[in-house]
C-alpha cells in the first residue's frame, strides 16, 4: 500500500522538471517565501520538488530512510494554499511551507502516528495534536511523517537510535555508517540532508538537541509548557515538549513561534548579530573530557563568543551528577501512566490498549519488534504503580531541586549569567547493531529534568563530523537563547550541507 502511494506521489513529482529553477539546498523560510510571493515558484511546485528529492535520496542513493510516511494529501493542501494565497494573501512565513514532523506526533486524516511500533502501525489519530493544529493554521504543509527511534528511544538501554520496528534504520548523510542519534533521527537526517525546509522533533532528554548537533542544525527545546503537548505518544509529562529542527536559527524562531501559536515576530525579534555583546556566559565544563578534538572546537568557540563581546565565566560548576537514577525513575512511572492513558483512547485499529499488552505484542513479534535490543525499559515501566506512590514523588521532588534551585536557577543566578554554554553532544558514532549506542558525552540532561529552554547552533566539525553548541538557561528564557544562538551563528557560519560519504575519512 505505501509502496503504491510512494510511486504515485513521486510520479507527479516528475512534474517538478517543468517547475522553476529553484535551488533546494539550504533554501531558508524568508527565501522560499519570496519566491512565492514574485510568482517564481508555487507551493505545489516546492511539494514536487522536495517529493523527486525525498525519491533520490532517502528512498534510493544514498537511502537514508529518514522519511517513515508521505501524506497523501500533501500535493492538495499544497495547491489549495496556492490559491488562498492569490485571494486572501499569505498567512505568514510557513504559508504553503512542506513540514516533517516526527511519527510519535498527531495527525489526523491518512497517516498513521506509531512512535514507529508495529503495535501502532495501523493507528490513524483522531484529531490533530494542538502543535499540528499550530501548523495547518500557520499554513504549513504537512509533508510527511518521520522516522525515528522507537518509543522515542525508550524501550531498551542498549538501543540502537534512529532504528524502529516499523521504519527501520536512519542513516547519517554526513556519514552514512554513522548513528542519526535519537530519538528525533528522521527529523534531524531528512532537514540536514534538505528533504524538508523544516521539520519537527520532541524531546524528553536530548532527542531534539542532539539529533540537531549531531546534523549541523538549529534545534530548540522549549520550556515545557510553552508548546501544547497534548496529542504526542508520551514519555514523561514533566519533560516532555515538541521543538523546531531546522538549518538556520531564524527558520527555528519562526517555526517555534508557528508551533506556539504565536505572532511570527515572537522570537526573531531577538534576532541580534551583536546580542552577544556584554552577555555573560558561563562554561560547563562538567560535560567536555569526552573528547580532546572536541575540547579544541569548543575553545574556538568560546574565543568567538569573546571577540563577538560576550563575558565568558569559566568554568561554573553545575553538578548534576546524582540526577540521573531519579531522572530515570520519574521517566519509567510517567511513562506508565502517560502511555497507558494514550493508548485507552486509540482506536479499534489498535489492539495493544495497555503497556501490559504493548509488552506481550513485542514478545510474540519479537523477530521484527526485537532482532537487535530487548525491551527491558518497558518491563520496568510495567512494575510501577500509581503516581501517588512515596517512590516516584521523592524522585520527583530530587529532581526539580537538584535541577532548578540547586542547578540552573542557582549557578544563573550566582553568576549573573544570560545562559551556560557546553558542547550540545560529540560527534556521531558508528551505527553498531550488535552492541547499541555509544556515549560520546553532552550537555542535554539539566535542562531536559528542570524542564528548562535549551537551544543548540551548529559549532564546527570533527573529522567531518558536526558538533553543536548549546545555551541553556532558566525557564521562559528562550528568547534570549535564541538571540545569543544567533549571534554566533552569523559570527560563524558554521553549517555545511551533508555530501552522503559511506564514512568518514579519517
């Protein structure tokens, strides 16, 4: 049936040979608007366009197989935004904008939502979820669905990221044997790799910040609330939040701001070239040593952000080194109970209402569910009780005081900082089937427990490898993240497009 559609939706993309010249490598939001609006190009012609590159590179070449689904109607939506645009005008920056977004997230219509389980693979949602909502309103195209780790990467502790029962493995277009990293893989290697002008993650530790270093992109995770999160197969309610992935830092303001629902000048109003200028920022130097390759770009950087005006304090010490058990703790009861509430509401396509039966599903398909890691996560999530349990309420009480009062919020406000600085994660690593992902370090965990806004920028490369910069602060800053964020992206220009190497050559 998919391959059926595919062909079809690629067939009339063959159309797009008729279209405009239009260079689809690194084409920004403000660009691809103002060939719409000088007549140049079409939204129906952008659609094609990216349809014949999706069919070239993701599901032939180099075989990324970072796009799970192809919406059906896309071509449709497209040409209907075509006209209100000749009527009514343009509605914004993402009018008639094709958009990924990750398939743990809501949509209602033909495509299915399956946090890539096999378990949801027949599962068409209701509604939309509020943020896709956000986007048809902006006037964006949904252009399909992405792959990614299965159940956002929590199912196993030896899990291969970017692999899913239902779509199988992402594969890195900076390095085609490297890892995507999770959970958000597909949205991360299809927005790298300009399958998409933009695309849309979800995070609950990392799986937006990291997928986005790790493909030289702009990637935000939003203070959790500031995005609606109703509507996305859940981990964690306290961590949980949607967040642009994207390949500039003004195309991730304007495309949170569509996903919040908010006027499009919310963010890129600090959009500053020189908003470094007297910012204080300070180096957690807890999350480099992981690598001496990436200690060196990273005191490249932080001699940019000097010469650009910024006060660097170095280091400051965020200690967030007894966070992780009660992190995971908190993560196996939420997800419990979260998840459970989720699946009693799909409907009679889905035969898995519990996670008791989500469990027994992956068993009995185990050559398909389970050929390379098990799912004892899930079975430790099963054991949990209620959330009024002794156990899952002192975790989480650990973990907003370590991560807030004791964390964030103290080190910002001792040192009077506009944000901490760290290396978002290393670079990617060899995808191993056998023995699952490799710790190549990172920065994503304080703000992910507090629930606090972390923006990453792309920094440089490793041996021809991306690596991201991150700026994190205390809550509702995001703003200011994304002003500083900006600033060293134009200072640097360090974002190079992917060239589809089989490896690195070291």
């Amino acid at each position: 049936m998919y391959r059926r559609l595919f062909l079809q939706l690629t067939a009339a993309a063959g159309a797009a040979a008729q279209s405009p010249s239009v260079a689809l490598e690194e084409i920004t939001l403000d660009t691809i608007q103002q060939a719409f609006q000088s007549g140049r190009l079409t939204s129906h012609q952008l659609c094609q366009l990216y349809l014949s590159r999706i069919a070239a590179f993701d599901k032939a070449g180099p075989s990324l197989n970072a796009v799970i689904e192809l919406n059906p109607d896309a071509l449709v939506d497209a040409t209907r935004l075509d006209s209100e645009r000749k009527t009514k005008g343009s509605r914004g920056p993402l009018h008639g904008v094709p958009v990924l977004v990750k398939d743990n997230i809501d949509t209602a219509g033909k495509m299915k939502t399956s946090a890539g389980s096999l378990a949801l693979a027949n599962h068409i949602a209701a509604d939309d979820a509020p943020i896709v909502r956000n986007l048809r309103a902006a006037g964006a195209v949904i252009l399909g669905k992405a792959n990614l780790s299965e159940w956002a990467n929590f199912r196993s502790s030896h899990s291969v990221s970017g692999w899913s029962g239902r779509g199988g493995l992402t594969h890195n277009p900076y390095a085609l044997d490297r890892n995507t990293s999770g959970s958000s893989s597909g949205s991360g290697a299809a927005t790298a790799a300009n399958l998409c002008a933009v695309s849309v993650g979800t995070e609950t530790d990392g799986s937006v910040t990291s997928p986005a270093s790790i493909h030289s992109l702009a990637g935000i995770k939003p203070t959790v609330g500031l995005l609606p999160g109703a509507g996305i197969i859940p981990i964690s309610h306290t961590q949980d939040t949607a967040g642009p992935m994207t390949r500039t830092v003004r195309d991730a303001a304007l495309l949170l701001a569509a996903l919040a629902g908010k006027p499009a000048d919310t963010y890129t109003k600090a959009l500053n070239a020189g908003a470094l200028r007297g910012a204080r920022l300070g180096v957690a130097r807890k999350f480099m040593g992981s690598s001496a390759d990436v200690d060196r770009l990273l005191e490249g950087a932080f001699d940019v952000l000097k010469k650009q005006g910024a006060e660097v304090i170095d280091p400051v010490d965020l200690n967030v080194s007894q966070l992780g058990d009660a992190e995971f703790e908190v993560m196996l009861y939420e997800f419990k109970t979260d998840l459970n509430a989720y699946l009693a509401r799909t409907g009679p396509a889905v035969a898995v209402k519990t996670l008791k039966d989500l469990i027994a599903f992956n068993e009995k398909h185990r050559d398909r569910e389970m050929p390379y890691f098990e799912q004892e996560t899930l079975v430790q999530a099963e054991k949990k009780g209620p959330l009024t349990d002794k156990s899952y309420l002192d975790a989480l009480e650990k973990c907003r005081r370590l991560s807030r009062a004791e964390g964030i919020d103290a080190i910002v406000k001792k040192h009077r900082l506009d944000a901490i600085i760290a290396p978002t994660s290393g670079p990617a690593w060899l995808t191993d089937l056998v023995n699952g992902d490799r710790d190549t370090g990172g920065c994503t965990t304080p703000a992910a427990v507090a629930g606090y806004p972390h923006v990453t920028v792309p920094a440089g490369f490793v041996k021809g490898l991306p690596v991201g910069l991150s700026f994190f602060g205390s809550a509702w800053s995001e703003a200011k993240l994304i002003g500083l964020a900006f600033a060293f992206e134009q200072a640097t220009k360090a974002r190079r497009p992917p060239q589809f190497l089989k490896s690195v050559k070291l």
